[in-house]
C-alpha cells in the first residue's frame, strides 16, 4: 500500500472555515474601530468649533445671536444645523460666518460631509442653539453612543430640547 500525502476534503473544509470566522471576527473588530474613530473625529471638530465660537464672539460681542446673518430664522439667528445654508446672499451657514470673520481656515464639518437632515432620521451633522440664559450648546450625533430618546432633552428651554429625539443628537458641548 503506497503512503499517500496531502490533506482530506474534510481537513480542507475545516481550515477554511476556521478562517472565514477569524476573518469575519476582525472585520467586524475593524469596523468598531472606524466607528470610534469617526467619533473622536466629530468630537475634535466640535472643540473646533467651540474655540472659533469664542473667537467670533471676541470680535462681534456675540455668538452669532438674533440677526446676525449667521443660521436659521429670520435675519439669521444662529440656531439651526450649523452648515446649513439657510438664504444665500443674505443669511449664510454659520460655517462660512466664521469663515467670512476669519477665525476659522475652512469649513469645519461633520467627517461624513452630512450638512443638515429633517426629523426623524439619525443624522451626522452638527447643530448650534443660543439658549435663552446666554449659553450655546453645540451638537453632535456620535456612532458609538447608545442611543437615547433624551440625552440632550432639556439641555436648553427652546427647540433644542427636542434635538435628541428629533435628529438624534446624543453629545453636547455647553459654551458659556
């Protein structure tokens, strides 16, 4: 009888099926990562933001408040999905307000490139609210985060309280 070598089907089978699951493990573990990573990156762009905010507000002696040309609402109020284009000529994103006053280089947007959603979604872009007690908030809608139907509700006593559930922001950032 010869001795025969080499592996059996079965043998075969094993080992690649041994590997799809240790592939698809580390995809899965890749995937969490970018995740997390998408994360810190919308966290780092809200300090970002936080800090051009603090200059702008040096300069105009405001937070891109009531007609400020900067946002939603009338005249631009500053609240709103913070890269929005709200009216063009007259009312610009409050991206390109603190552009236009130089205190940032370039726009400073979401990783996903995402400007603004409506209600309902679970959408990556920022939003910015002057509250009526003088502070602003700056919000973001990580990856990672469980998410809740109030992590932000009541973080101011106008429409942001209702951000979270509405557009699924669950981070913030206070600027006082």
């Amino acid at each position: 009888m010869q001795n025969q070598r080499g592996f059996t089907l079965i043998e075969l089978l094993v080992v690649i099926s041994i590997i799809g699951v240790l592939a698809s493990t580390v995809l899965a573990s890749l995937e969490q990562a970018r995740m997390k990573a998408r994360d810190a990156n919308r966290i780092a762009t809200i300090e970002q933001i936080a800090k051009a905010l603090e200059l702008y507000r040096l300069n105009n002696s405001h937070y891109m408040g009531e007609n400020s040309g900067c946002g939603g609402g009338t005249g631009g109020d500053g609240n709103g999905w913070f890269n929005a284009d709200y009216g063009g000529a007259t009312i610009h994103s409050m991206a390109q307000c603190l552009i236009n006053d130089n205190v940032a280089e370039q726009e400073l947007i979401d990783i996903s490139g995402l400007r603004a959603g409506s209600p309902g979604g679970d959408y990556h872009a920022f939003m910015k609210t002057n509250c009526p007690d003088g502070r602003v908030i700056l919000f973001a809608n990580l990856e990672t985060i469980n998410k809740s139907s109030s992590a932000t509700n009541g973080a101011c006593t106008n429409a942001a309280r209702t951000w979270d559930s509405r557009f699924g922001m669950d981070y913030m950032r206070v600027i006082e």
